[in-house]
C-alpha cells in the first residue's frame, strides 16, 4: 500500500508529484483496455443517438429531449461532462445542418458551461438555436434544461465551419 498523499500539495517533490498524477490517472482507468462494443466506428454516435428523443427541427432551431441512464453518468451520478459535449456537438450539428443546407460542415469549436447537474433518471429538454449564420461560418447555441424545475443546467456554444465548394 503505498504512503498517504500529504496534505499540501504544494510541498511534494517532483518525484512525489509525478506519483500523485500517475496514481490519479490509474484510479481513472487508464490502463483498462476498452470494450470491444466501443471499437466499432459507429459506437460513439450510436451513444448519442440512443439517448435523444422526440425531435423538433426548424430552419433555426433543433429540440429533442436527453433521458439521463447510467450510460452516460459519471461517479457522482450525474451526467458525465463528455456526454453533455458530445451531444452538444450532435444537437448544435442538427441545428446548423438545417440551417446550411446540404452544405458540407465541420466543428471548429465548442465551449460548454456546466451550472448545474442532471442527475440519473432526469429528462433533460436540448435546445439549440442559431446565433450567425453566414457563407463561411454558422454559430449555434445549445441549452440544456431540466424538464420538471426548467432549471438551466449546461448551456454550450458551437462554431461550425462551411467547407468550401470546389472549383473545377
């Protein structure tokens, strides 16, 4: 067993430093292998699909409704940061897609706000809307709110970029 952490990490030698991280990343998992289920190239959209529901699409705006399963929770049985993200980046794609057309799109960026927490078995209603959309660029806005209290929980903002048509 290895020697309590000390209490102030600001008085760990670098030898003391770089055990602490390596023990933090172990306790994460980091050497367990992956899943088969998860090599498969569809598996990270399957994830995604498979917790959205009941869609509502205009030329400048996507709603659907996030079910809150222990998939997508993390340790403290909320929802896990990267799938508020990885669906922030599926909705706000959905949104722009509707909005660009047919249009070949690509994110460029993504910034979330975790204010507060979805806890299991919550429903969570996914909003996104347009901020600016232009011939090279569309920016959408996606809030997540709380079904039940209409609580604003994560709000992310997603810049996607329009690839440009090839000239021959």
């Amino acid at each position: 067993m290895p020697p309590p952490l000390p209490v102030n990490p600001q008085r760990l030698s670098p030898a003391e430093s770089r055990e602490r991280t390596l023990r933090f990343f172990q306790g994460l998992g980091v050497d367990v292998p992956l899943p088969a289920s998860a090599e498969r190239p569809d598996a990270y959209a399957d994830l995604v699909r498979a917790v959205l529901s009941s869609a509502a699409v205009s030329s400048s705006r996507v709603s659907c409704t996030l079910t809150m399963s222990p998939a997508l929770a993390n340790q403290f049985n909320t929802l896990h940061g990267g799938a508020v993200a990885a669906v922030a980046e599926a909705v706000g794609m959905a949104c722009a897609r509707a909005a660009a057309g047919d249009k070949e799109l690509f994110l460029g960026e993504l910034s979330t706000a975790y204010l507060a927490a979805a806890r299991l078995n919550s429903e969570v209603d996914v909003e996104a809307k347009i901020l600016r959309k232009g011939r090279s660029v569309v920016v959408t806005t996606i809030d997540f709110t709380l079904k039940d209290t209409k609580k604003l929980c994560y709000t992310s903002r997603a810049t996607f970029y329009i690839l440009p048509a090839a000239s021959l």
